[in-house]
C-alpha cells in the first residue's frame, strides 16, 4: 500500500469497473421499492461547469445511498442540444476560424457544423460525467434531439395544439437582433444602472448611452404650442402613434382628442387619455406611445385601436417605417442620429440621468428589443395552475421548503410562454403552411389560419388536401425551431416548473414527487461565474490541477473577445497566483455537498477543497495502520461482544452508531451538507485523534496482560473503518472502494464484491452508551484543556498534571480513565487531587466546569503575567455568560411564563457560572502568592 494518498492513482480504474460490472444498471424486474432520478440535461455546448458538478454529487451521493439502502435505484443520464447556447457557441467559432456568419454558409451546413460540435463536445461531458463518479445508467442514455426524443416532441407539439393550448399569434416578444429570434424571459438578464452608463453593445464599435431620460416635444395642431414627453430610447419615436395623458390631468384636458404632429413624417399622433399606465406626477405628466416595441405601449395599443408600426429589421436596423432618413441606421447609431435631427428642428429640450433596468440576452449580451413578431405560444394558465396545486397539496415537495414560494412566483404570474425560436438548430415546429394557387400575397405565414399542425408532412398534406379540397397548394415546413425546454421538460415524462407543466398535461401526473433546489455557486468573492471574469471553474481543472500558465492557455483556446480575455486573465493571476493543486474528484465532491447549507449560494474557495483532499490523505493513513495492526492473518469475527470491551471500544462504537443515525436521517430530510458535517465530525475529531491514538499502547509490545484489549481493539477497529467507509461511500465513492477493498473479510462471509453495493450501515441499538459518551466528553476536555496550557516551547517534554475532582462522581471517572488522560494530553503522570488537596504551586490552570479544574505543573516555565491575562480573559468570558443569564431570569414576566424545567436549568447553569468564577479566583490568589 502507497505511503500516501494520490488521487490520480486511486481514481483512474475503479470507474470502469464499476460500469462493466454493471453497478449502475436498474432491474426492471426487481421487487425493491423504485428510486428513481433524472439527471438534468447538461448542454451540449461544451464543458461542464463546477455548477454541473454540484447538481452531480448530489444526485450520486442520493442515489448510491438508495441503492446501498436496498433500493432499485436508477439515475437516467441525458445531454441537452441547447438550441441558443449551441447555436451561440458555433456562430463565434465560425467567425474566429472562418470570418462567416451562418447566413454566408446556409442552413444545411450551418447545422452540419453544429453536429460536428455535439459529436466532439457531448463526448467531452459523457467523459466528464464519468470522472465525476457519476453511477448513471448509461444503457438508458439519451439526446433531447435523438429520434425518440425527437418523436415525443412532435406527438406533444399537436397533442397540445389540438388541446388549445397551443395556438399562434402576433404578439410582442424579447427579441435579439444578433441571434434574430425571439428569447423567453429566462434568457433575459436585467442590468440594474443607477446613472448614465456607457456599455458594451455587440455590432457596435463604440460603447452606447444608457441610464438616460431625454425629453422632446412634438408640436400640435391647430397653433396649439407643444407637447413635452420623455424617453429612454429615443429611437423609438420614429414609431410613435399617440401620445398619452391621465384624463384628471388639468394642464391637458383642452388637448383631449386633438392631435399632435410628427416631425420627420408628419404622422398625426392623437392624444389619448388613459389612467391605467399614466402617472401625471412623473416627468411632463404626457407619454409618448410606441405600440410595437413597448410592453406597457402594446396594452395602451390594444385598448386604444392604435396602429401598431415596427421600426426594426430583424437585425436591429430602422426599416422603411423610421422614414428615409434614418432607413438602414442600427438602431443605437439611430439614436444619436434621431436627437440630432429634433435639435435641428428645436424640439430637443434635455438629457438627464435616470435609473433604470436594462434587459440584455443572457447569450449573446445584446440589448433585447421588444417587437411585434408571429409566433408560436402556450397557454400556459392551467398548467400552471396544475403545478401550483401539486406542491400546495403536497403530491410535489419542494426542498428546502423555502424555495417554495420561489414556486409561487414563477407560476403564480407566469404568461404564455412563447415556443418558437428563429434559429437553425433545434425541433423543427411540426407545422406546414399552406400557399393556395391563386394566393395573392404568397409569403410564408401571411395569413395565421393556413397552418397545418400534423405529426408529419404527410399528415399535413392530408389535412390539407381535405381542407382545401380541389385546390391546388402547396405545403412549406415552418423553418422555426422549438425552444429548447419544450423537448428538455419531456424529459422526465427555469425551467423545472415547466417540466411539471408539461408533464402533467401529457403523463397525467406529476413528473416527480420531490424537487430538490440547491444554491448557486459563486467565486470565493461571492461574484456570479462568468467567463468574460475568468472565474469559471471546470471541475477537472481542480480533479487534475492546473498550473497558472495552463489556466491562462485554456482562457486563449476559447471563444471570448481580446477585450473580455484581457479582462478573464487578470481574474485567474488575482484568483490563482500558484494555480490549482491537483484535488481529486473525492475532495471535490465532499467540498461541493458541504457547502450546501449556505444558503441560495455559495462562495467556493478552492482552499476548502485542498483541505478535503488532505482529509483523504488521513483516512489513508488510518486504514495503513490498520492493516499494520491487524496482520496478514487476522480474520474479522461475525459478531461481537460489547460488554467484554474496554471503555475506549464501547465508546467508539456508541458514537459510531450516533454518526450513522445522524448522517441516515439528514440524507432521508435531504441536509445533505449535516450528513458530511457528522461522517466528518467522527472520522476526523473521535475515529482519528482519539480512539487511534488511545489503542496505540495496546500495540507497543506483545504484553500477554493486554491481549484481550489488543483483540478487542483490533475487532472494533476493523468494525469502524468497514461501518465508515461504507458510511462515507456515497459522498467519496472513489477512495472509499480503494480502501474497503483492503478491508480483510469475515471468514465465510458473503461479502459485495464492490462497496457501492454492499449494505449502508444503520444504526446499532446495543452499541448506544449515553453515559460513557458523556464521561468521555468530560475526558477529552480535560485532555483538550491540559494541552493548551503546555508552554509553545514545550515540543516532547513531559510534565506532571493534576485534576482537582469536586466530588466523589467526577473522580471515580478521572480515576477510570486516569491512564488515557495521560497517554493523549502527553503528560508525565495524572494526580487526582479533592477539594480537601492543596493545589501545587508553579502550575497553569485551566476550569473543565464545575465539578473539575486541570493543572499543569511548569516549575520555571510558568510566565505569571500570562497566565493572569488567560485567568482574566477566561473569567471575562464567564461574567459575560453569566450577566446575560441574570438579565434574561431577572426579566419582567420571566417567573410567571418561563417553564418550571426552564427555571430551573437557569438555575443550575448560573451556579456552576459562579463555581466556575470561583475557582478562578481561586487560582488568581494562588498566582500573587507565588
């Protein structure tokens, strides 16, 4: 066995055996209760992220616990085609490589391109899936684009339109002119700017004005003077069609119904009144109205008949309608341009600064632009309603419970939900138009009652032949494709609110009974990852490790800006000056799952993970001196004896089967991070540094006094590493098959071949002592307080101590467990002293609690001005306890409501306070009198 722990060497093989043994399958036929989850698609677009490798150490530490547990455990793997994410990906690597836009290459060779991504990029996250430890059941591997995936998608696109629930129309959507298609509001980023802001805008040179309010007035008819609105896009008044006032707004009641005058196309622009979106006391009380690119402006169109004029071009430029002046301008070049033009004419009045949000694509970082577009929608109102009454009726749960009125949120004001998407790659909308001979106006999708929705051409053609019997006609496939979650919510049969959605309309039943939310991870300083701040961080860099120069050449090889690269490699020097130790998958998984109790996020700091990692390096330790221990022939028993067990023994194990109980009942209440909080807490703090330490006596000769403690020692060691390891496996499944492995087995015994199959411990009535776990809380106290008085210099020197017992219970159990006392405080002897003992001089003292103080004797070593300050430091510590304690007894209403077992814990913990403080002093005079 290796003298240390190397996660590279202990990690490189147990995967693939694990997979050809077939541990990871299900069995369908089995008669063990179903644990079943599925793994949220990662994108295919490239590398997994430390988010993906959270979501998977969570998932692999529930489902081997359940499988462990005696469950038919199935964890179903699946990869997203990510139709924005994707196409955002390739589009960049097209132009860096190749200076092409998608339209230069064409449909079928754009998405050509696209398929040679997926094919080396899927196979990437497979890969790192595995390195993960991820125990996916990878006969059952899917792809949201597959040709069964690709089946399911078509049958709920017409299932659902012949329901009514999905219909098309011309609506206002968030619409990116760098990718040309519409985006949900998931994919829209706000930006919250406090004052005029200049940023980043993609297609623009120069950073654009935002955070502004710029005012203008249009003239009136009839010599009627002017009219003052106001504006944050100045641009789109080139589509303005009225202008709004609040009907008890006393300055422009005379202009009620009268009309103002466009000044670059002479657009009558009539003033209409309307209390629902004006608000007289801000700005000029009057506001502009820009029906087609404003959601508030849409509503006023639809109550007011307002014509509703569009003024972009689907890559953001001003059309025809914007006039000839400004036709083919991009927009923001048309904003300066637009203001210019109102000086010129005396109708510019002022620019001030303004607080505003400002929504850009989470994709690409363009401004959205809200416009007027036919598309395909879902009506989303009683699915959602659905969703609600699962988890308020408890057939969902949502955990932590406080992510449920997240849930609320989401559904409670959610709109319909706009499905089709104007990109190459994804679903093709199953739905065919249908152009008659003598149609005048042939484009595609002119008129909104020609769609044929249908499970295929075929089918559509059909429809159509009975529809339009007689006709001539011809069919065009809509060229849109589905947003990614309407095939990524089929999956279990945002985002997960419109899994539960879809799944009940089309399954009948919720898709799963527990939800799951875990937090966010943010860098060590508590930013968002991004990789324009070179924060990113790939989990196989912290597996693997990573010089600074390798950090730096992967930011080099991907697809940001010379700008945003500048920027991402000041954020990995500032971030990682040494670079990243080599980890693990073992330390990482752990660090991720105790992390889990922060909250909605966590701040990771890779130093956390590289102490788990040295964790790793002490159970390595603990199994190497148990194998030295326990010799080539030592045969673990079937059974033991607790009774016939020295009190070391019973206490291990008493403790032991608190740990399990603990770590079984926080991973069935889904306190994932309290599972490893306890696994560690008994590795570490009682397995390590005290039952180890406590038996290395047993072993210095071959004393024929202490063979029944060495063989007892020897059986509840093996008993502990074999209990802990499998205890620990679901959360570090690699070190732990390494180890257990090495674990001599009982004779005869019908043993796991690997330990992700083998039984989770449960926990062990006979083993729970609370009254030896309670001695030896008082041991190793005494232990921890003897060893903080011993001087920095003292290295292997060994004093006498002595413990002052205050009553005859104490000092039998000093007595008990006098030897141990000595062997790990590392003292030459241990002197039981009663109240009745003078207390040596030149001695260190320090207060166990009431009924114990420690000495240390330190005959010329003792600096008395230091030992008042830590007399006095401590004694402070008890006066402040012990004021708080009289404050809160001393408080009005406090005997009268405070229960009787309350008052009187009060009570004895402000007694022993005042013992406590008394030994003190006790000790304070013994110091001035020396």
């Amino acid at each position: 066995m290796a003298k240390q722990y190397s996660p590279s060497a202990v990690e490189r093989s147990w995967y693939a055996w694990w997979e050809s043994s077939g541990y990871f399958g299900a069995d369908s036929a089995s008669t063990k209760p179903p644990f079943v989850i599925v793994l949220p698609p990662p994108n295919v677009t490239g590398a997994l992220h430390i988010g993906h490798a959270l979501t998977v150490a969570i998932e692999d530490a529930m489902i081997r616990w359940r499988r462990m547990s005696g469950y038919n455990a199935l964890w179903v793997p699946g990869v997203d085609h990510a139709g924005i994410a994707t196409q955002v990906v390739v589009e960049k690597k097209l132009m860096r490589e190749r200076k092409l836009t998608r339209h230069d290459i064409g449909r079928e060779k754009f998405v050509s391109e696209v398929l040679k991504w997926k094919d080396q990029y899927g196979g990437t996250i497979l890969n790192q899936l595995r390195r993960l430890g991820a125990s996916l059941d990878w006969s059952r591997e899917a792809f949201t684009m597959d040709e069964q995936r690709s089946k399911a998608v078509t049958e709920a696109f017409v299932r659902l339109h012949k329901e009514g629930l999905i219909y098309r129309d011309y609506r206002l959507v968030n619409w990116d002119c760098t990718l040309r298609t519409a985006i949900s509001d998931i994919e829209v980023d706000h930006i919250d700017l406090k004052e005029e802001t200049m940023l980043k805008v993609p297609g623009y040179a120069n950073p654009v004005q935002f955070g502004v309010l710029i005012s203008f007035a249009y003239p009136l008819e009839e010599g009627l003077g002017e009219i003052v609105v106001a504006t944050t896009r100045i641009e789109t008044m080139l589509g303005d069609t009225a202008i709004a006032v609040h009907p008890e707004d006393e300055r422009y009641k005379h202009l009620h119904g009268r009309y103002a005058v466009h000044p670059f196309n002479g657009r009558r622009l009539k003033i209409i009144c309307d209390a629902e979106l004006v608000d007289p006391t801000f700005g000029t009380g009057a506001v502009k109205i820009t029906p087609a690119h404003d959601p508030n402006d849409f509503e006023v169109g639809k109550r007011h008949n307002l014509e509703f004029i569009n003024i972009f071009t689907d890559d953001g430029k001003i059309n025809s309608n914007g006039g000839a002046k400004f036709d083919g301008m991009p927009r923001f070049t048309a904003r300066v341009a637009v203001i210019e033009a109102l000086k010129e004419k005396g109708l510019y009045k002022d620019t001030k600064k303004n607080e505003m949000s400002l929504g850009v694509c989470s994709r690409t970082n363009d401004v959205v632009e809200p416009m007027i577009k036919p598309q395909w929608f879902v009506n989303c109102n009683h699915m959602a309603k659905a969703g609600l009454d699962a988890v308020r009726s408890k057939k969902i749960e949502i955990i932590p419970q406080q992510y449920e009125q997240d849930w609320y949120r989401w559904l409670e004001n959610i709109r319909d939900w706009c499905v089709s998407r104007q990109l190459w790659w994804g679903h093709r909308v199953p739905a065919w138009y249908v152009t008659l001979e003598d149609d005048l106006d042939k484009n595609l999708g002119s008129a909104n009652d020609r769609w044929i929705v249908a499970r295929n051409e075929s089918d559509a053609n059909l429809e159509a032949q009975k529809k339009y019997a007689g006709k001539k006609l011809r069919l065009d496939q809509d060229p849109d494709v589905l947003d990614t979650w309407f095939s990524s919510g089929l999956f279990p049969l945002t985002v997960l609110a419109r899994m539960v959605m879809m799944g009940m309309q089309l399954g009948g039943d919720v898709p799963f009974q527990k939800v799951y939310l875990h937090p966010m991870i943010r860098d060590a300083h508590g930013r968002k990852m991004s990789k324009s701040l070179g924060n990113v961080v790939d989990p196989l860099e912290v597996i693997n490790g990573m010089s600074l120069d390798g950090l730096l050449k992967r930011l080099e090889e991907g697809n940001l800006d010379p700008n945003e690269l500048n920027i991402a490699r000041d954020g990995k020097k500032k971030d990682f000056p040494d670079g990243i130790a080599e980890c693990g998958t073992d330390a990482l998984r752990f660090a991720l799952i105790s992390y889990t109790s922060q909250s909605d996020r966590i701040n990771l700091d890779i130093k956390r993970v590289v102490g788990y990692r040295q964790w790793c390096n002490k159970l390595w330790n603990a199994i190497r001196f148990a194998m030295g221990k326990l010799g080539d022939h030592y045969i673990p028993p079937a059974t033991v004896d607790v009774s016939l067990m020295p009190p070391i023994c019973k206490w291990i194990l008493s403790v032991l089967s608190k740990a399990v109980g603990k770590t079984v009942s926080s991973l069935e209440a889904y306190k994932l991070s309290d599972a490893t909080s306890a696994i560690y807490s008994w590795w570490q703090y009682q397995l390590c540094d005290v039952f180890i330490e406590a038996i290395k006596p047993y072993f210095f000769n071959d004393s024929q006094e202490l063979e029944s403690a060495r063989a007892a020692s020897r059986d509840t060691l093996w008993i502990c590493l074999d209990t802990g390891l499998r205890l620990l496996h679901p959360f570090m499944p690699f070190v732990t098959e390494e180890l257990w492995q090495r674990l001599p087995q009982p004779k005869d015994s019908c043993r796991k071949g690997s330990i992700m199959i083998s039984q989770y411990p449960s926990l062990v009535e006979e083993w729970s002592n609370g009254r030896l776990e309670n001695e030896m809380d008082i041991v190793l106290d005494a232990v921890n307080k003897i060893r903080s008085l011993k001087p920095p210099t003292d290295s292997n020197e060994r004093r006498p101590a002595f413990a002052l017992c205050r009553g005859q219970e104490i000092a039998a159990t000093i007595q008990c467990y006098q030897s141990l006392i000595v062997y790990l405080s590392s003292i030459s002897h241990l002197k039981i002293l009663t109240e009745n003992d003078e207390t040596p001089a030149d001695c260190a003292t320090a207060v166990v609690n009431k009924d114990l103080s420690v000495y240390l004797q330190l005959q010329g070593a003792l600096n008395a001005d230091a030992e008042r300050e830590k007399l006095k430091k401590k004694k402070d510590e008890i006066q402040k306890l012990q004021n708080a304690l009289a404050q809160k007894m001393d408080a009005s209403g406090y005997r009268e409501k405070a229960p009787q077992s309350v008052q009187e814990e009060d009570m004895r913990k402000l007694t022993a306070l005042l013992e406590q403080l008394e030994v003190i002093s006790e000790a304070e005079k013994k110091l001035d009198a020396n």
